[in-house]
C-alpha cells in the first residue's frame, strides 16, 4: 500500500490545501498502477472518509491530524455512521456500566 501525499516539503511548493486535496492522486495511483493506496488530506469528516472508500478512490483513509486532535474520533465516527463502535477491552466494563445507567 502507498501513502500517498503531494509533500509540500519545498517552500516553493504550491499545493491548494482544502478537505481531501490529496485524494485524487491516491485514486490515480489506485487505478493506473493497480496499487492499494491510502488517502491523506484534511480529511476530518467521518462521512466523507467513508465515500472515498465505497467510491473505490482509495483502500485505506489515513486521518494522522485529526486523530491527534480527537483520540476518539474513529469511535465518534462509527456512531455517526449509525454502527456500534469497537471500544477498547479496557473500556468495556465502563461502557457496559454507563449503558445500564449505573
């Protein structure tokens, strides 16, 4: 699998920053090379991760930032796609309680 991002590692680079800006390259990669790819690029929206996949742009989103931001942010997601989220073995017992109401 490639991870792909446009770098931006010169100062004379110019990359047009906005949600998903890098998911066309993975999906070209994907499509012409026959490559599994992950997709970077401000992707912060649980929905949008989702389309990228089903719309066969990338095998695999990549939310490195977001994730610093928001530790959580993968079990908030699999509720807003209305699915139970995969807490940690060490969480189940709080989560079981507070379900309860306890």
């Amino acid at each position: 699998m490639i991870d792909v991002s446009t770098g931006g590692l010169v100062p004379h680079a110019r990359i047009p920053v906005q949600t998903g800006y890098q998911v066309p390259f993975a999906a070209k990669i994907r499509e012409e090379a026959g490559i599994r790819t992950g997709a970077v690029g401000m992707i912060t929206e649980a929905e949008y991760a989702y389309q990228i996949i089903t719309r066969g742009c990338a095998d695999l989103v990549l939310i490195g930032r977001e994730m610093l931001r928001d530790p959580y942010w993968s079990i908030r997601a699999r509720c807003h796609l209305d699915e139970e989220p995969n807490w940690p073995l060490a969480y189940g017992y709080a989560v079981k309680q507070q379900r309860r109401g306890k």
